[in-house]
C-alpha cells in the first residue's frame, strides 16, 4: 500500500488553514487542470463531519468518479476522509493540523491501494504514486496561496 505523507507551512492561523483544506470551493480551484467538480453530496462550501462528496474529474484522459466521506473530525487539528466508492481499492486521507509560532504546520498522510492486484502495484511503482503526489502538492500550494495572500476571504467566512 503506498503511503504518501507531506508536510507544509503555511503563515497562517489553524482556523484558516483547516477550512481550506476541507472547502470544496477551493479543492475545484486547485483541479482545474483534471476538470474536477463536485457532482452529488456537497457540492459547495465546508465538508464537514459525516458529510461525503461524489467528485468527477478527468485523470490520465478518463473521466472517473470518486465518492469520499468525512469519517473524523476535530475542528481544527484534524479530519479524515475515506473513500467509499471510486477507481482505488481504498484510500484514506488524514489532513493535521499544528498550530506554531509562524503559522500553522499542515501534514497529509495518504494511504491508498490501487485495484487490479499486480497490475496495480506496478502501476504505483511506475506512476501512479508520483502522480498523486504531484495532485497533493499542488492542492496544498493553491492552499498555502489563499491562506496567506487573504484570498481565502473568496472561499470561506471566518
């Protein structure tokens, strides 16, 4: 199972950092690349505890869907989001935060495991995990951007 972890600073207070990173508004932002949006669930504004969303996005030229759901949650230190129903056998995405001196430190862990059994690992060692990486690294960018430009104002009220 591939893990997947990254760590961002990001010059701004946990409140903003945290609902960034859980603004469905500011996750079609940082995908517009895959043509991504929200299509069944909550399709707009904060995720939140219990609540999933069904995702469509164009990945390696094919539109895939991908439902996930909200399985923990501790306002502003952490939640959790699990796939219940997508293209990957599983996944499990942990979003921390940390509140520091300059900031707030976020951290991804992602666990994912790829279907179709050897195919699917070679797959990962061959692209899948970089790709996945590269889709996290810069949803984490477009976050620290928002965060610490004041452009989250656009996404979220505090």
């Amino acid at each position: 199972m591939p893990e997947i972890e990254l760590k961002t600073e990001i010059k701004a207070s946990i409140d903003v950092v945290f609902d960034l990173s859980r603004s469905i508004d500011l996750h079609k932002i940082s995908t517009q690349h895959t043509n991504e949006t929200a299509i069944d669930g909550k399709t707009s504004g904060l995720i939140g505890d219990g609540e999933f969303v069904t995702w469509r996005a164009k990945h390696f030229g094919v539109y895939q869907k991908l439902t996930s759901k909200i399985t923990e949650y501790n306002r502003p230190t952490l939640f959790v989001d699990e796939m219940v129903k997508g293209a990957f056998k599983s996944f499990r995405h942990e979003h921390h935060f940390e509140q520091r001196s300059e900031g707030t430190l976020m951290t991804d862990y992602f666990d994912y495991v790829s279907p179709y059994g050897w195919l699917g690992k070679l797959a990962d060692m061959l692209f899948l995990k970089k790709y996945m990486t590269n889709l996290l690294k810069k949803r984490n960018e477009v976050i620290k951007s928002f965060a610490e430009s004041g452009r989250y104002k656009e996404v979220i009220d505090l």
